[in-house]
C-alpha cells in the first residue's frame, strides 16, 4: 500500500508557494513544501532546513507508517516544519497547488525522415504438384463403349492383301473403307474392333452404342485411292469387315482437375457388358464434354431409394436421400458420353445408377 502511495507522490510536483533556499531556516508556525530530487537524502534535507543533519531521525518521527526511511524517491513531497519532515498523503496534496509531473522519458535517438517502406518481395512460389490417380485397370485395353454417332463415323477392314488368309496377324497389309477419305493420310494410326452388346439407355430407353472389343491397331501406309494399312499389333483374332476408329493412348495416370459445375449423369453400361460394377471396374454414363465433364473429374455414384411409407400417414410418402455407393474418375470424355472408373463402392453399382458432381450428403 505504501510503495502505491509512494508512486503516486512521484507522479507530482507542487508549485512551492515560498521558493526556500538553503539560507533560509523553517519558522515556527510556517511550512515548508520540498520536492525530493534525485541525490536528496534525509541526513542532507536536515542540514539544509535546520543546519543540523544530525536532527533527521527526530524530524522523521512524523512518519511511523514508513519503517524504511530510506524509501523516498524523486518526486516525493515532504513538508517541513520545526515539528519535523512529513511525507505527504493524497489527501495533503489534494489541498496544494499541484500539477501532475509528465512520466520520465527516456532519451532517444531522432526519428530520421520518413522514407517510403521498401514494397514486398514476394517469394517464388513452389507449384503444388497436381493430384494424380494412377490407372491399374487392365480391362480397359481390350473393352470399350461407342457411341451410336462414333459407330457412323468409322471405317473398317475392306479385305487382306494376302486373299488366302482369313485370319490377320500382326505384319499383314490390308485394304481400308473410310465415310471419307480425305481425312485419311499416311502414318495415321487407328484401333480395330469388333462390335458387341447394343446398348439403350435405362430411362429413355434409346439407343446409345455399343459395346466394343479391341482385337488390335494398325497404321495407314498408303492413302490413295485404294486405302492401305499394315497390323501393328493383335489381342484377339481380326477379321475383314472389323470396324476401325482413331486410336487412342491407353490412359496410365490421370490428373485429378476439379468440376466446372453441377452435373448428373446415369450409368448406361458397364465394361465388357457386366451388369455389376465394383472398384477398378469401368462404366460408360451419358454425359461428354459437351456437357461440361473433363478427364480428371471425381464424382460421387448414387442410388435413388423409393420413398418410404409414413407409418403415422399411410396415405403419404415420405421422400429420402439417395444412397451413395462409392465414387469415380473420369477418364475419357466424347461429345455426349464419357469413361469413368470406378475408384471405390461400398456394394456393387449397376447399370441405372448415376454418378453426379455434388450428389446429397447422407
């Protein structure tokens, strides 16, 4: 409590009504206000006041609150009297002309002129490495899905060379029939198929494609008016009247690329015509990139549930999320209709089920 009083009293300063000097003596009956400065000490206010600095533990008496005569500090205002030397309350000083002293402030070096602050460097910034999914699917080589419009476009195997052979092999030249030859040249590459399962869509029950079998490539060598081509490479016995498509690149790894909006998209088919799909498994839906799906989209596969009965209304229906059942890549992308992979699935997905890019959470 006393070391508050103490810093309170540092914080003033009186205008001394009589200025004293060190000639001057306290009279009886007159006060004497002091301000204590630094280097000041009882032993020396005694002498100046009283000629006598042998007299300060008389004069100090006035403060039996303080036990520790030496804590007094700068700031601190003492009266003096012939009674004695009293350090001031509060409540003394409330009744002088005081005003509070400014905190003591230290000496600083001068603010020099102010400069503009230099502009921020911005650190190269490390490109993230995209996410990538790699693709382990081995199905995708040799099953496929074409659309009815793809189907229209392709070409296919007119006859071999070698009139002899009904089976072709890896090496053997053949003849070609494109829809139109212009855009046919030499070096082009294309896949040759076999047609399968004819494909319609679950809700509307139009026909979409079909199901195709890869059984090999070939490359153009020859680009005239009879149409050249020579085998590359076989998976399954080729046979003349085999339909031929611009080949493709086996997808390896895929980079995962964010959705351009809200797309819905039912499942037509599956790989090789299975009608249940699991993880690694390939779907055919029938959305494209002219509806908005890239290469690289993850979308969620969901189930609509029929809505169920409520047990307290047997005349009304109460509506329910659909189920999610797993999610899927897209890998390749037509017009109107993409590849997508199944990444995972909780149980097995079928034709008619839909994947979507911002299905219901459950």
């Amino acid at each position: 409590m006393m070391q508050k009083l103490f810093a309170f009293l540092c914080a003033a300063v009186v205008t001394l009504a009589p200025v004293v000097t060190a000639a001057e003596e306290v009279k009886e009956g007159e006060a004497v206000y002091h301000t204590i400065k630094k280097g000041d000490t009882l032993w020396d206010i005694s002498e100046k006041f009283f000629n006598d600095p042998f007299r300060w533990p008389h004069l100090w008496k006035r403060n039996p609150y303080i036990k520790n005569p030496h804590l007094i500090y700068p700031g601190n205002i003492v009266r003096i009297t012939p009674d004695g030397i009293e350090v001031l309350t509060p409540d003394d000083i409330a009744g002088l002309p005081v005003k509070p002293l400014l905190p003591e402030t230290k000496l600083v070096p001068p603010t020099p002129p102010s400069q503009p602050e230099p502009e921020a460097v911005e650190e190269p910034s490390i490109p993230t490495p995209p996410d990538v999914k790699k693709i382990s699917s081995q199905s995708i080589k040799r099953s496929g899905f074409v659309s009815k419009e793809e189907l229209g476009d392709s070409g296919a195997i007119a006859a071999g060379k070698d009139d002899e052979k009904l089976l072709m092999v890896a090496g053997d030249e053949l003849f070609l029939s494109f829809e139109d030859p212009d855009q046919i040249f030499e070096g082009k590459r294309f896949t040759i198929f076999s047609v399968g399962k004819e494909v319609f869509h679950p809700e509307t029950k139009r026909f979409m494609g079909n199901i195709v079998e890869n059984v090999g490539n070939l490359t153009i060598t020859k680009a005239d008016e009879a149409i050249e081509g020579r085998i590359d490479s076989v998976y399954k016995e080729i046979l003349v009247g085999m339909k031929i498509l611009p080949f493709k690149e086996l997808v390896n790894e895929v980079k995962l690329v964010d959705t351009a909006g809200d797309i819905d998209s039912i499942i037509v088919a599956g790989i090789e015509g299975r009608n249940e799909l699991s993880e690694n498994d390939v779907m055919y839906v029938d959305k494209g990139a002219e509806d908005g799906l890239q290469v690289g989209n993850v979308l969620g596969v969901y189930r609509e549930r029929k809505a169920a009965k409520d047990p307290l209304d047997r005349k009304k229906l109460i509506p329910l999320p659909p189920k999610r059942l797993g999610s899927a890549l897209v890998i390749d992308t037509g017009d109107n209709t993409s590849t997508c992979l199944v990444l995972d699935s909780t149980i097995s997905i079928v034709v008619g089920d839909y994947i979507s890019t911002s299905g219901p959470s459950e």
